[in-house]
C-alpha cells in the first residue's frame, strides 16, 4: 500500500486532539482506525503562523504531507466575534488561501476543511442542507468569520475547475468533548456550562445557566465528527461540502444540557435560569442526510453518554484543561 502522510492542522485543538485520539485507540481492521503506511501530523499553531504564507510553505515542506485535514483558524465566542468581525475575517481568510494555496503548489493530493453551520444564511428554510450556503447572507454578529468560512467552499471549487484540485468541506454541527475551550468568557455553551458548574459546586455557589433553557440545538461528539473526518478522507471525493451532524430528531434543549452537566457533575446546590438574558436563536436544525446516505450509517454515542465523558475529563483535567482565568 502507497504510504501517506496526512497533516491536521490546528491538530492540538478540540477536533484535532480527537482524531488523534480515535486513530490512536480504534481496533484494527476498524474502518476509523489507522491502517499500514499512514503517518499522522498533529501540527498545532507553535509550529508556525499559518497566516505567513513562508511560515505555511516552510510547514508543508518539513512534513511532506500528501493529505490535509485543515482545522486551523481564529475562533471565539460570540462575544469575541462581534467585536472582532475584520480580524475573524482577515486573518482566517489568510490561514485558508495559504493553506488552500500551498497545499495546490506542493501537489497535496486531498485537503478537507472544517466550516460551521455559521456560514449559513441568517434568514433561509429549515433544516439546513448543503444546498443552501449561498443563499442569503450569514447573521450579522459574526458575519467576519462566516464570510471567511463561506469562501473556503468557493475556493474549492475554483481550484477544482482551474487545477482539478481534490480539495472538499465539512460542516459540523456544535461539537463538544474532551480538550474543547473551556474559558468562561470565550466558550460555546457546553464547556461554559460545564465550566460554571464546576465552580459552583467548588465554590458553595448557585449555578445560573443564561436564558430559559429552551432553546435547541444539534450537538456532535468530538469523538463521532473524528471518525466523520477520517471517512472523508478515504472515502469522500466530492468538492461539494457535507453536513455532519446527528439528526435533526436529535435536538437538544438547553435545560437537557444543564440537566445533565448538573447530574454528571454530581451539584446539589441552587440550579436556577437568568431568563432575563437573551436566549439567541430558538433553533437552526441541520440535515444529516446525505452523510448518513453516502456513509452507510453510523452509530452514534448518546448525548449523555459523550457528555459524562466530557464532565469527567474536565474535572480530572482540570489544571491542563484551556480555562482562561481560573478564579473566575
């Protein structure tokens, strides 16, 4: 079998550090596991400022990668993406182009890129599908990133029709697992809330969880989205993006989500909902269809399960794990 070497980049961070995981742990003769003559490359940003295109250059010609999976970019929360709406955009417009670009110089026979669900328009029909990127503008508070996002398809299909480039798009749902960013200020809802909860309970506080609850959303395992990228990898030659998700039966409340952090947690203090801040949007289902059609199913992990995992890894990670302040 030819030998590959397959270069994550970003490949420190949340989905990166579970595709290492998977291919580490996977069986073998598993369809996710890693097979005979496959070096895998973890590169985390230490290794050079992907928005240098001699820093890029310089990374792909110390690994000599014949495959990418391209995870790298500025991400923050929603704070942070309304704040910084140009920098989102800049600088991960130029991550992309330099990793898109030198991945085409040095002949790099596959790139996947990571997208968001964000780069959907703001006003369009549910559920989502990969039909409808282009179809209306993405919302307004983090515009920046999902414009940047959004032209990571383009280019696939420009460098696809000029140079016959191999290079495709997935696009997860919210991901959450093990070494996901846990800083209060700075983090999705679930390791925000699991980050809170810990305190509370440390601290003899309450545990107030922002908005009513009600809200639903679509929640994919670290873990799952990394054997998703693994089969696209082998498997997986269409330029055209693809959703991967749980189903849209599989929506989650954020009290559902509370709930279960508070019981994997083990908190029996005061547990309430600060209904005078803004939920955000009520829900924004997405299709998993043509992943499951083209993949042939696939098994997820239930909800609790993956979270209890995740609980427990924070709280025995927890001097390692990304916190931010860690009094606060």
């Amino acid at each position: 079998m030819a030998s590959s070497v397959i270069l994550v980049t970003g490949g420190t961070g949340l989905v990166g550090s579970a595709i290492k995981h998977v291919i580490e742990t996977e069986p073998e003769g598993s369809r996710f596991g890693k097979r005979p003559g496959e070096t895998w490359i973890f590169a985390s940003s230490s290794e050079g400022d992907l928005r240098d295109p001699v820093a890029a250059r310089k990374l792909f010609d110390k690994y000599k990668p014949t495959h990418v999976i391209h995870l790298a970019a500025l991400v923050g929360g929603l704070f942070r993406n309304m704040k910084y709406k140009l920098t989102f955009l800049r600088d991960n417009l130029l991550i992309n182009d330099n990793v898109l670009h030198t991945s085409y110089l040095t002949q790099t026979q596959k790139v996947i890129s990571c997208l968001s669900t964000c780069v959907f328009p703001d006003k369009v029909s549910y559920p989502l599908d990969e039909d409808k990127i282009h179809l209306g503008l993405p919302h307004e508070s983090n515009f920046g990133y999902a414009h940047s996002k959004r032209l990571v398809d383009v280019m696939n299909h420009a460098y696809k029709e000029e140079f016959g480039c191999n290079f495709t798009s997935a696009i997860p749902t919210n991901i959450f697992g093990p070494n996901d960013n846990f800083d209060l200020e700075d983090s999705h809802v679930i390791p925000g809330l699991i980050h809170k909860c810990y305190l509370a309970k440390k601290n003899g506080t309450p545990f107030v969880v922002s908005g009513t609850g009600k809200p639903l959303r679509q929640f994919i395992y670290s873990y799952d989205l990394a054997k998703m990228f693994i089969w696209m990898l082998r498997e997986y030659d269409d330029v055209e993006p693809i959703i991967l998700s749980v189903g849209e039966d599989e929506e989650v409340s954020i009290k559902q989500v509370a709930d279960a952090i508070v019981k994997a947690m083990g908190f029996k203090g005061e547990y309430t909902f600060d209904t005078t801040r803004a939920d955000g949007q009520y829900r924004k289902p997405a299709s998993n269809a043509k992943l499951l059609k083209l993949m042939g199913g696939f098994e997820f992990t239930p909800f609790d399960t993956a979270l209890n995992d995740t609980v427990k890894w924070f709280v025995e990670s927890y001097d390692k794990a990304r916190t931010g302040k860690k009094s606060a």
